[in-house]
C-alpha cells in the first residue's frame, strides 16, 4: 500500500488534472484533498485502541461501498443544505477516494489477508493485482513498536517509488494538458 504521503501526491494530481475549473487551489484545499486522500486508513485507528494496530487494515473502509457512501452524505449535503444546483464536492470525494483503493490494490501486500475488500458487503473476498507499482510499507503489528518501524530504509524506498510515479503520471498529465 502506498504511503501517506504517496496517497496525497495523487490525490492532489487527481484534482490538478480536474477537467472543470479547480475548486480551489489554496492551502485548505491541499490539507483536505490529503485529508480524503488517505481517509481510507484511517481504518488504523480502532486497531490503535485496541492495541492491534493492523486489525481492521483494508477491511470495508478499502471498499468502492465506502467512497459511495460518502459522496451520498456529500452529495444530500450540498444538494439539500448547501442549496447547490450541481454538487462539485461529492464526485471529487468519491474520486480521491476510490484513486486511494486503486492504489492500494496496484501495491504489493505482504501480511495476510492480502489486499483489500473492494467489493465489499457484496463480497467479502479480498484482492490485489498480480501486477504490483508499489511496494508494501513495512509496519509491525504491535502497538509500541508500529510507529518506530515505519522509518525504515524500505519504507523510503518505497517512498521514492510514489514520488517517481508521481512525477511520470504530473509530466504526462502536464504534456496532455498544454498539448490540449
């Protein structure tokens, strides 16, 4: 799985490469397109307060379900409490969102279950793809030592690799967008 900050490098690739004219292109938007960027791990959390860290990684949370699911609440709220005529934050949501799933599932995955439930409640199976861009992230499972071991030589490597697909996938955008 991609890291944080590999989530957020395509997150906000996603949303520069945006056909309609951007949102908004300012800080806060930045620290949000991050924010929906890496929400689907936030799924670490319960496992954080039950001294499992790992437990519920890549569970209903990695699942197109979930990015549906958000951009419905986004899309009533804009609809019915922000008056919008056209919705723009719903589908950017439920884009980044689903780009962190993609992602994810293009990521070697070396504990086990491997991969992630995508399609999750209609099935339960998990998958990856057979052909991996990113490496895995290195993290231990118990609650002292997760934090310390996600600053290992591997993990930057793999950190490398995102900033190195990040910059073929900005160059080839950037290309298209001035050839256009």
């Amino acid at each position: 799985m991609p890291t944080p900050i590999g989530h957020s490098l395509f997150g906000y690739l996603f949303y520069w490469s945006w056909k309609r004219k951007p949102i908004r292109r300012s800080f806060l938007a930045i620290i949000f397109i991050s924010f929906i960027s890496v929400l689907p791990d936030f799924d670490f959390l319960p496992g954080f307060l039950i001294g499992q860290p790992n437990r519920f990684h890549h569970g209903a949370s990695h699942s197109f379900a979930a990015a549906f699911l958000l951009f419905a609440v986004l899309y009533a709220v804009e609809k019915w409490v922000m008056k919008a005529r056209v919705p723009q934050l719903a589908p950017l949501v439920f884009f980044l969102y689903s780009l962190h799933l993609i992602a994810d599932f293009f990521a070697a995955d070396t504990s086990y279950p491997f991969g992630e439930q995508l399609f999750w409640p209609f099935s339960g199976r998990y998958v990856i793809s057979p052909v991996t861009v990113f490496l895995d992230i290195r993290r231990e499972s118990s609650l002292g030592q997760f934090i310390p071991s996600l600053f290992s030589l591997h993990n930057l490597k793999a950190v490398i690799i995102e900033l190195v697909v990040a910059g073929i996938l900005w160059s080839s955008i950037w290309f298209f967008k001035k050839k256009n």
